[in-house]
C-alpha cells in the first residue's frame, strides 16, 4: 500500500487535488470536534456572565459539549472501520493510551486534591474542557509511539 492512500489520493485520477471519500471524512471528524469545542466555550462564556443562574442549569450547560461529543464519537468509530488492520491497530493503541493516561492524571489531581495540595487552578479536576485536551495531547503521543512500533 502506497503514501497516496493514506494522503486521502484518488490514483485512478490526474492530480493531487481529488478529494476522495476517506479525505471527507476526516474533515466530517474534525468539524464535530470543531462544534464540540466551540460549544465548550460558549458555555463557559455563558456561565460567567450569568453567575446568578441556577446550580441546574449551570450543570445542564456545562455538559453540552457532550451532546457534540458523542457524534464525533460516532463519527470516529466510522472511520475506524473504514481502515485496515493495521491503521486500526495503531488508533486503538494510541486511543487506550491516552484513555488511561487522562485516568491516571485525573486521579493524580483529585488525590492532590483531597489531601490539600494547592493546585488551585486545578481544584475541579480536569473539568471536560481540560480532559478534552489531555486527551488530545496524549493521543498524539500514543500515535507516534504506535507509529515507531509498527515501522
């Protein structure tokens, strides 16, 4: 199997511009994580210039960014089945990775926490904003560790 493949290539067509349905895709991926983003901050936003609003609603808006999150996760298992074994091994190892990792950081802060450590800009926990992120970030980790292993 060539690079063009992984590139999102359409070989049976001149040019590297053809956007083939893999390429598509990803973008559908990457635009429900784009929303679940944008929908995150709004709802911060909202939450601070309305303090006076209801422990309900402020609870209800700050999960709102699950709603996003769950068609990206459905989105993601897609593409998951789209791909070869191996493409689907390296993404699973790297998701597992960043999925007990972002555990492991989250317990490590609320054992801080509740033993009166002052991490004071982490006194909530990562928050989903904050796991959001540790995942991201150690998903790339694991998917260039995945990629070493398998080269």
């Amino acid at each position: 199997m060539g690079n063009s493949n992984l590139l999102g290539r359409n070989e049976n067509q001149p040019g590297c511009a053809a956007i083939t349905r893999p390429l598509r895709r990803s973008l559908e991926l990457n635009a429900w994580l784009a929303l679940t983003t944008a929908t995150y901050v709004v709802a911060l936003l909202l939450m601070k210039h309305h303090p006076d609003w209801s422990p309900g609603w402020k609870a209800t808006l700050t999960l709102t960014p699950i709603l996003p999150g769950l068609l990206y996760l459905r989105k993601g298992i897609q593409l998951l089945r789209e791909m070869d074994e191996l493409q689907r091994r390296i993404q699973f190892e790297a998701w597992l990775f960043a999925a007990f990792g972002t555990v492991i950081v989250n317990t490590v802060i609320n054992v801080f926490n509740a033993q009166g450590l002052d991490v004071k800009w982490l006194e909530h926990g990562l928050e989903v904003g904050g796991t959001y992120l540790t995942m991201l970030i150690l998903w790339s980790v694991g998917i260039v560790i995945a990629n070493l292993r398998y080269r």
